[in-house]
C-alpha cells in the first residue's frame, strides 16, 4: 500500500516528470475499459494490458507469478536466487522502489521512464489507500489500481481481480490466473478440512525465531506469521508487535519459559543458530529434533515479504507440525504443483 506521499522534489525534476509523463500518457494507447479496483476506484485503462509496474514487495511477487513478462521492473533488485527463476533479460530490468513504509524509496523518474500503462499496488486495505492510489496516479499521469491481498483466503480474490486486469476469463493470461486462483482456493479448503480434524486442546506450540541470534521473533499479532495460526497451530509469541512488521527482541529466558515443541527459523536465521550455544539444547524443541529452516527460494515461504509464497508454508509448516492429518505426501504433491503454476519452475530438490 502507499503509505508514504511521494516528494515534490526540485521545480527542474518536476519539469522534467512532466515532460516524461506526456510521453507515458501518448503511449499507452486507446482507453476503452474500466477496472474498479478493490476499494471500488474505477480506473481507466487500455483494452490489453502489458507494461506494468510493481508498487512494492508483495505486488511483485503476485505479478511475477502471474505475469513475469509483463513487468517492466521491479521494486526490489532480484536476489542471486531469484534469478535462477527468471530470463537475463528480466533481470536487467530497472529497480523502482517502493512507494511505501519506513524504506520508502521509489525513483519516479525511472518509473515513468519506463512506460507502464499501469501501477499495480496489492496488499491488505488500509486507511487512505484511495487517496494514496489517486495520488500516484495524478503524480505520474500513469492509471494505479489496488488489489485486495491481506489474508491468505483472500488470494483466490487477489488472482481473479489480476484475471480481469490481464485480459479477461476469456484470455490466455486470464485463464492462467484463474486456475492459480482455483489453487489457493483449494489449498485454503485442505487446510481448513484438516483443522476441524485437530484436537484444539493440543495444538502444537511453535517459537518463530529471526536474525543472527535466532532471539528476534514475530509475533502471533503480525501478518508475517499467519501460516501458524492457519494450520491450527500456535505462535507461542501472544505479544504485542514492538517493531514494525514483526521482530521483537527476546530472551532466552523467555523463550525457555515459553518452551515451544517446534522451532522455525527464517530471515537470516537458520537450523544451524542452536549448534551454536548449548543453551538451546535444553529446549523441548531441540531435545525432539523439531527445529526447522523456512526454504526460501525464490521467496521464503512464510511472510517476507507476506505475499502468494505463503501458500507454499501452509504445505511445508502442516505437514511438518500435523503429519498425521496433512500428509506429507500430499504436501509434496502440492508444492510441487505451486512450483509448476506460480513460478514456472520445477520445485528445487531437497524441499
């Protein structure tokens, strides 16, 4: 989402935006639809859509797996990793920034430049995004429409609202987007099934533990640690969110009392961080070997940033923490089918 208004800049600069949003407004050919977007804006756009420009992380990710050719560049570099799963020339294209949060850091001179004949922003629905969408629009000359993405039932919604955008149900990338959209949904229902199989009284408690000292947590309040609560396990962190998204300091005092039956790590901390002081040893956790790394290729598969690749956790933390009710093999057989439909790439080995 926009959350932080883009600088007027210099009285130059902004001659030459305008300049440059001339050339972007003559090129993006006929308007002849409207989209309404999830906050009800109606957008005018051209009848076939392929320029478009992230508005950050999570709107990258839904796009490259639904339309990586279209994309004409990113809000973030793409990592060493990530360019295993796209084309050199993808890889090439101009990093733009985010319009959003602390790291605000969008280069609206090379978002123009590149001619997008749309911005897309995608997350949750938070207060002025109207305003926020209306502004950048008015800003670059160039149409911005928001999509719905908060909860992870949500994104059967998220991939039919990008179908009507690309093209229609009718088109061939519409079509793509709808058999993703049938695939979260079904997901989202094989979670579901298997939760009311669960005994509530006998959850599975698990420490979710980030950074170098494995001591920086994400709380059960914040949306990078949905999957937990969506399998029917719980985030032993019942907290307040101290630090943005997530990433309270804890203790290991803390943590000792909390004692979790399973550790994940992720975000630069791995399985490898309780080799590393015997004091982890004494955890419940490690004593029953159930401490695990969250895969992260291309994207972690848990919430950073907290788009589609969470689909792909609710497979892997399920069937690790409930093997019993989400059978393993059926995970498998689901993240194999992610790979193939998000990121047109076999799911790597090992995972």
């Amino acid at each position: 989402m926009l959350r932080k208004r883009v600088g007027h800049g210099s009285i130059i600069l902004f001659l030459l935006v305008l300049v440059m949003v001339a050339g972007a407004q003559s090129s993006n050919g006929t308007v002849n639809r409207v989209f309404v977007d999830s906050v009800g804006r109606r957008v005018s756009l051209p009848s076939e859509i392929t320029r478009i420009a992230p508005s950050g992380p999570m709107a990258q990710i839904f796009l490259f797996t639904v339309a990586p050719d279209r994309l004409v560049g990113w809000s973030l570099k793409p990592t060493e990793e990530m360019r295993n799963y796209i084309s050199a020339e993808e890889a090439r294209l101009p990093v733009f920034g985010q319009f959003y949060g602390s790291v605000s850091n969008l280069n609206l001179e090379a978002l123009i430049a590149s001619e997008p004949q749309v911005i897309v922003d995608i997350g949750e629905v938070k207060k002025g995004i109207r305003e926020d969408m209306d502004s950048i629009q008015n800003r670059t000359g160039i149409p911005g429409v928001f999509i719905k993405a908060d909860t992870l039932d949500s994104y059967g919604d998220t991939y039919r609202a990008l179908a009507e955008l690309l093209g229609g149900p009718s088109s061939v990338r519409g079509q793509e987007a709808l058999a993703q959209a049938q695939f979260c949904d079904r997901t989202i229902q094989w979670i579901r099934d298997g939760r009311k199989k669960l005994d509530p009284s006998k959850k599975v408690r698990i420490y979710y533990g980030e950074g170098a000292s494995g001591l920086q947590t994400v709380p059960a309040s914040s949306l990078h640690s949905q999957v937990i609560e969506e399998i029917g396990a719980e985030n032993v962190a019942q907290i307040p969110i101290t630090t943005g998204a997530g990433g309270n300091r804890v203790t290991m005092e803390q943590l000792f009392l909390w004692d979790p039956d399973m550790i994940i790590f992720g975000y630069g901390a791995t399985a490898e961080t309780v080799k590393q002081d015997p004091l982890w040893k004494e955890l419940r956790a490690v004593k029953a070997g159930r401490v695990y790394t969250i895969p992260d290729a291309p994207y972690g598969w848990f919430g950073r940033p907290p788009s589609v690749n969470r689909i792909a956790g609710l497979y892997w933390l399920g069937s690790l923490a409930y093997p019993s009710v989400y059978e393993p093999s059926v995970a498998q057989q689901g993240l194999e089918e992610f790979y193939r439909l998000f990121y047109h790439h076999p799911l790597p080995k090992g995972k």
